[in-house]
C-alpha cells in the first residue's frame, strides 16, 4: 500500500536551486532519524534543531543577522523587547543581588525591575547623563547596569564608553538600543557586554511584529537562549523572518527618519503652541554636546513636545486637531504616530514620581515615520496653532 495518507503528504523535496528569499520554518519540531543524531544534536556535535521553543532556523538566521549589525559574537531572539529584559533578569540575577538602572528609563522596564523584587532583587538608579554617580551604587551584590543609548521619552543620551568605564569586568553594562539601533550606534564597541532592541519598533519597521533581540559574546547568549526556552520568551519564526525583511531597508529608514526629525524640531521649536521641544539636537538640550559626539548621524526619529498648554486637555485638543496623526502606544512605525507618556509608558508612576523625572502632562511624545517633511510639519503645525489659540 502506497503511502499516501494526507497527514504524510506536502513536505517539499530538496532542491538544486536556493529560495532568493529566506524560507519560513514554521514547524513546532524537526524530524530526527534516530537516537545517534538525537544526542550529536544536543551535544553540539551536530548542528540542527530539534524543538522551535529552543531553537528554529529563523530564530538563528535572524540572530545572526542581529550579531553582525551590532558588531558582537552571537545574538537571541526573544517573543518581545520585554522578553529580552525578562530573560536578561532571569539569567543575571538572583535572590540577594543588586541591579542598576538608569532613573530615566521606560516605564515598563522599570516595572520589570521593581516585580523582581518580589525575589529578593534590589534595584538601585542613577542619573544616565551622570556615570560619577555608579561609584557610590556599585557594590560586590551589584550583577548588572541597565541603560538605554537615549531614553524614553526624554532622549536623554547616555555615555555608554564612560559608563562602561566605571565597572569592573565582573558586572555586565547592558545597553537596550531601541531608540538608536546599529545604523547609528553600536553598543557593544563602546564596552557594552549585551545590547538588546524591541524589535517591534525600527528593526522590523512596519508596525507588525512582536519580537525582542539580544547581542554579545557567544557565553552569554547561550545562557540568554537557555532562559528564554525554559521560561517560555522564545519567538515566533513567522516574526522572526518578518524582522529580517525589515533588517534590509534599516539604512534607509533610518537615514530618512533622522533627516525628516531634525527638520521638524528645527521648524517647530518656535511655534507660539509649543512650551519646549525635547530632542538632542537643540543646544539648550542637556545632552547636546554628548549627542554631538556619539551621534553624528542623528539620535532616531523621536521628538517630544511639551505643549503651551496646560494638562491632559491640551494634549487632548493636540491630538483631536492632528487627527490625521494616529494615537498608538508604539514607534517606529513606517507611518508617524503620537502617544503621551503620561497616560502609557509611565502611566504606572504617580504624578509626583513623574515630575521628578521630568515627565509632563502636557508632553507629547511624536514618533516621526517615512512620510515627506512638508506633510508632516504642516498636519503639527495646524494642532499646534489650535494649542496657541486655547
């Protein structure tokens, strides 16, 4: 009797010529021929997978592709930017440990930080833009220092090479790049041991993928990948390769999206409705000079205003007028979106803890995507012209 039974049939034959696009592997598990291969697999004697939770070949090619860009021995990949941090906590951390976290940091990160507390993790800040700081915080519990290359939203920008410079070689400096990505800065050349992206936001690009990625030496993200596949943040292959099509045009995005929001800082900064513009590339920014040095081709396409008026109603009004603009708790899309701080990423902090950190009602946080300056500078400038009305 012939084997054609419908559950064994449609798994194509090996070819003479190559996919000119990378294939989608999405399959829970890969067939293995016997014990012998089975045991030269898990030993590492023989290169394959076995199990997509552990490992899929989009996850590796995408890793690959990862570790290349940011100039490191090997890279992960994760279900999310926030399964990347989970897996970074997991695997350095333990109960009686220390962590060090920039204060200026994204709001759900630093919630990470404080749930880990519930295992006996203590978790210290510091002032990113100030690395003297490290010195007073640092102790022998301390297992690592988590920063961001510029922060969200206030694009505060970090001196990681200085940073890196005050810890010992024991403790880790990982660095999430999510703002900045390899296009403008490269994160383990400047003595970070992990630089890590949700790459939800620029890496892929389009607005269509949950995924998080990790880069650094070849020990550690063996030790990241085995966290990741006992705790569950593995990724998704489809997500994976949707990723690495987006890799191909990061240049270009990035280049167009840091050209379009150094154009529209510089238009709006004076409109009548705009109290303050927060970006790097404006002298009276704190970090401008530090940006001027790490950053020569831009800080990304991230902008916050703060509005002329007062409250969550004008940023209501704000947002109402530029209507065409969509409200949407990412970045990084193709298309430019808005959000508030306030009322998303840090909307887990009372007003107080806010303030203290220099986080605004009235801030609009302006994610700039691949539209042409003129259309964009004009759909803010008739908001803003309603902000200077009120």
């Amino acid at each position: 009797m012939k084997n054609n039974h419908p559950a064994r049939m449609g798994h194509p034959h090996a070819s003479a010529t190559t996919s000119s696009s990378p294939p989608i592997y999405q399959s829970t598990a890969f067939d293995v021929p016997d014990l012998d291969v089975l045991e030269k697999l898990y030993s590492g004697k023989l290169h394959g997978d076995i199990y997509t939770r552990d490992s899929n070949p989009n996850h590796r090619a995408l890793a690959e592709c990862i570790a290349s860009l940011e100039g490191a021995e090997s890279g992960a990949v994760f279900a999310s930017g926030m399964g990347a941090l989970g897996s970074i906590f997991l695997t350095l951390a333990s109960a009686g440990d220390n962590v060090i976290l920039a204060q200026a940091i994204y709001g759900k990160t630093m919630q990470l930080a404080h749930r880990m507390q519930r295992f006996g993790i203590t978790v210290s800040t510091f002032d990113a833009t100030k690395p003297e700081e490290l010195k007073t915080l640092i102790s022998e519990k301390t297992r690592f220092v988590l920063i961001e290359t510029v922060s969200n939203p206030l694009l505060e920008v970090a001196d990681i090479e200085a940073i890196a410079g005050m810890l010992p070689p024991e403790i880790p400096l990982v660095v999430d790049s999510t703002f900045t990505t390899p296009e403008l800065i490269r994160p383990c050349q400047l003595g970070a041991s992990i630089v890590m992206h949700s790459a939800s936001k620029y890496l892929n690009g389009h607005g269509d993928v949950m995924l998080g990625v990790a880069a650094g030496s070849e020990r550690l993200m063996k030790r990241l990948n085995s966290t990741a596949s006992v705790f569950g943040q593995n990724a998704n292959p489809f997500e994976s390769w949707l990723c690495q099509r987006g890799l191909k045009t990061l240049p270009l995005r990035m280049s167009q999206t840091c050209q379009t929001t150094l154009q529209l800082v510089s238009s709006l900064a004076g409109h009548p409705g705009v109290r303050k513009i927060h970006h790097p590339s404006m002298p009276d920014h704190p970090a401008f000079t530090t940006a001027q040095r790490l950053y020569p081709r831009g800080t990304g396409g991230i902008f916050v205003i703060e509005l002329a008026g007062e409250g969550k109603a004008s940023v209501n009004a704000f947002m109402q007028a530029a209507s065409s603009i969509p409200f949407a708790a990412t970045l990084a899309d193709a298309r430019t979106t808005l959000s508030h701080p306030a009322s998303t990423s840090h909307r887990f902090m009372s007003p107080a803890a806010r303030a203290a950190i220099g986080i605004r009602d009235e801030m609009v946080r302006i994610s700039v995507g691949l539209e042409p300056f003129e259309l964009l500078e004009g759909e803010l400038s008739a908001a803003l012209n309603v902000i200077a009305k009120r």
